[in-house]
C-alpha cells in the first residue's frame, strides 16, 4: 500500500572539489618546460527542483542521504579535472526547506522552481595558475575544498485554493470525489482519510483545486489526532469550507458547536509561511459553510434551522447532499467566485530581480581576537583565510610559505603584532592550529631555491614589518633603498 510522507529530514552532503595538480612540463630538447599542472575540478551540488509530477516526499523517507559527485583532480600538461556531477532531487510543489536552527531556507512554489540545498566545494588551483614572478615553477598546488553538508527538513504544504475543513465523517472525501475527478477513500468510519486530498474544479472560465484536511478535532493545533500534521496543509488556501455533518447522533455534537470548535483550532495555529504566501491569518481567510447529508429528512431539517444562524456571521451557507448530488452546482459556481475574488485581490508577487553586491574595495574580510580557551593564543576568523588554510598542504614548506604570502598580503600578521602575538604564540585559523613564526618575511619577494622548499621556513632573522613596508615602497618607487627606514 502506498504511504503518504510530508515531512521528513533529509541529510545532503555535496561532492568534494579536486585537488590541484603540481606537474613540470617534459620535454625532449625543452629543459625548462615551464608548470602545467590543471585545476581540480568543482564539487556537484545538491539541488531542490519542483516537478508536477511528484506528490509525495515518499522517496526521501525511504532515502534520506542524497550526495553530489567529487569532483576529478586536474592534471599534467594543463589539463583540468572534470567538474562533479550535480544531484538533482524532485520535489512536490508547495515543498518548504527549513534548516536544522528551524529557519526558512526556501519555499518552493511553482514547476521548475529550485533551490541549491548543498553548495559542491571549490576545486585547488594546479601549479600553472600559481606561478608568478617568484614562483616560476611552484612545487604546490591548493587542495580541493569539501562540499557542503548539512541536515534540512522539507515540508510539504498543499498548494490548493479551498481547504475543507470538518470532523471526521463529514463528507469531506465525498465532496472532493463529487466535484472533481479524484478518488479518495470513502467509508463510514471516523479517520478513514489520513492524507491530504487534491482535486481539480472547473467551472466556467475558472479551474481551482480542493483539498480535504483529514483529522481535525478539538485539541488538534496542540497535536491530538492527527490535526497538527495536516493543519499546515491549510497555510495555502484562499478559501476555508466548513463542511459539517447534519447527521450525526454522537451526543453533546450539532453543526454550531462543531464549527466554533474547529475556528477556535484554527485561530490557534499559527501559520510558519504567512509573510512568504502573502495570504494572512487563518482567521482571515473567506469562509463558507457547507451543510451536508441533506438527503436525510431530520438532517434537512437541522441544516435549515442553524442556516440562519451561520448567515448572521456573514458566511454564505449551502445545503447539499454528496449522495443525491443536490446543491452541488450553485455550490461550484459559488466556490470559484470566491476564488476570482481573492486571486484579484491578492495577486501574485512579481518574480524577485536577482540583486548583486558587489564587495566593498578595501575591506579584508576577517577579524583578529584573543583566544578564550588558550593562554596567549589568537584566533583569526573570515571567509578566505580559513578557505586558505583548507587549501594548503603543510606538509609542503613552499605550500606553507605561499599561505603565509597570502595572509601577510591580507593584513592578518600586521593586526597580530598590534594585538601583541609573541612569537610562538598559538594561532588558530579554522580547525588548524599552528604556532606564529613572526621571522618568516612573508608578503616579501623571495627568490625559490628548489620546488616544495622555501628558505624562509628556516630563516632565524626577523625581518619587521616596518622593513616590509620599505621594501614594497622600494619596488613601487616611491623611496630609493638608500633611505632610513623609520
């Protein structure tokens, strides 16, 4: 039998990017080649799209681990590694992405539309991008980063235009199988819907679609029967329907009663997608009252004794019969002008223009502070310096000394000697830990001696900052090496 899932959690990891790849060119008669090694390719994402076709989020609760391809590291004579193969997941539309700290991280509304759950991590850039003239033939290349990976939870809220609402045994299901051409379980039991219904309407010019909540009783907005995992099926609907049962003989039960029942369930939900579906409250929503089993004479006779009282509510009230199909037709026409007017009132948003910011000239990116758990210790925090510290191989001195490049470059050694950093002081940049070497002249011109080594690994004369800053103003003109540094 097949099951009904709408809501589970789904853990995505994205593909790993390619290394780079350190290689000399070698060639008879060509000693000094020059690098060509290529980059690693890209990792593949994780990517949420809308298909019409799917309905359920079944396969997910069945296969909640979804992976993007590695990508291929590069290799010699400048070839690069192919690029990781995407994972494209098909969702149901009316799909909500919430993260694991229970923010909203995308509504997916609409055939086609997506959303990149798992970003694929950067590929390493190969020695032919990294030369330079003091690198001429780098023996390093940056590392792949790893994709990204985290746990969401997806959701799915019926996209419908009017939600039946009503205790169980109603006639919700019957109503849905007489106006259009869905099928729904229909028994006489209470809770013989378990899953949310969906059918088409045509009437005229206008084509709405239906959906029966099941499960709705006193206490549901609070999780008794099965209210609380169907009543965010409503959050989408322009139009509420009370359908309620005129024959039923369960005591202390009549239509008034069962109505303000289910209102006071509805005014105590609180909707999570209100501002994105733009469609209010629940307690704002248009409302009609549905009054079924009219075929059945004590029935007929109730329905027209509470009628009046619905009316002096300002709800338009109508009596029908799914058995004998009476009152259906006026019943139709009167569902799609509701649904005109509330489409013409609450037209639908324009698609958001993409916005790019460009970053700012000047600013580094990162930040400095004290290290709480470490005596004397600093942790430097930012975007590209600990994606640096993920692309080096330490196991490589030049790799080292072009990271040390790359941060002295940045402005992270200069704001370390202002804090006071003693040399030896631990430095913590993402989940490395090394201790600063404020001898290491980084930021200044070297010329290599062998590929994979850099002399100023082992170099025990500190060269201070302000002798770099006369060195670079040297190379830009501005002094000659003559004058005194101050």
């Amino acid at each position: 039998m097949s099951k009904f899932i709408d809501r589970v959690v789904l853990h995505v990891r994205a593909g790993k990017g390619g290394h780079g790849c350190a290689s000399v060119h070698r060639e008879k008669y060509k000693p000094l080649g020059g690098p060509d090694g290529g980059n690693g390719g890209h990792g593949g994402n994780v990517v949420l799209e809308v298909d019409p076709n799917v309905h359920t989020l079944l396969d997910f609760h069945f296969h909640p681990h979804a992976k993007g391809g590695n990508g291929r590291p590069g290799e010699g004579s400048n070839r690069d590694g192919k690029q990781g193969t995407d994972l494209l997941l098909k969702v149901p539309d009316g799909t909500v992405v919430i993260g694991s700290d229970g923010e909203v991280l995308a509504d997916l509304v609409g055939v086609g539309t997506t959303f990149v759950a798992a970003q694929g991590g950067r590929g390493g850039l190969g020695n032919a991008a990294l030369a330079s003239k003091a690198r001429k033939a780098p023996g390093f290349a940056l590392l792949g980063e790893d994709g990204e990976e985290r746990d969401v939870v997806l959701e799915l809220k019926s996209v419908a235009d009017v939600g039946l609402v009503g205790f169980p045994s109603a006639g919700k299901s019957s109503l849905v199988s007489v106006l259009s051409a869905a099928k729904p379980k229909v028994a006489d039991y209470p809770f013989t819907t378990l899953v949310p219904n969906l059918g088409v309407v045509s009437s005229g010019d206008t084509t709405f679609t239906v959906a029966d909540v099941p499960g709705l009783i006193p206490g549901a907005s609070e999780g008794r029967g099965l209210g609380l995992e169907f009543l965010r099926h409503l959050e989408r609907c322009a139009v509420l329907a009370h359908v309620v049962d005129c024959a039923t003989l369960e005591p202390g039960r009549d239509p008034v009663s069962d109505v303000d029942a289910l209102e006071a369930e509805l005014a105590a939900y609180k909707p999570a997608l209100t501002a994105d579906a733009e469609l209010g409250d629940l307690a704002d929503r248009p409302r009609v009252v549905i009054l079924n089993k009219a075929d059945i004479p004590d029935a007929a006779e109730l329905a027209e004794m509470v009628g009046a009282e619905f009316a002096e509510r300002g709800w338009p009230v109508y009596m029908i019969s799914t058995v004998s199909r009476e009152g259906l037709r006026p019943l139709t026409f009167a569902l799609a002008e509701m649904v005109r007017e509330y489409r013409a009132a609450h037209p639908k948003a324009a698609p958001a223009r993409p916005v790019i910011r460009p970053v700012v000239s000047g600013v580094s990116g990162f930040s400095v502070a004290r290290d709480p758990d470490i005596e004397g210790g600093f942790i430097v925090r930012g975007e590209r310096p600990e994606r640096w510290v993920r692309q080096t191989q330490f196991d490589n001195d030049e790799a080292v000394g072009y990271l040390a490049d790359r941060l002295a470059r940045l402005g992270v050694e200069e704001k370390l000697e202002k804090l006071g950093a003693e040399p030896g002081a631990p430095v913590t940049i993402g989940d490395v830990t090394f201790e600063w070497e404020p001898q290491i002249s980084a930021g200044v011109d070297m010329v290599m001696t062998g590929r994979g080594t850099d002399p100023r690994i082992d170099q025990t004369e500190r060269i201070s900052a302000s002798e770099r800053k006369h060195a670079s103003r040297v190379r830009r003109g501005l002094v000659t090496d003559d004058e005194i540094v101050e």
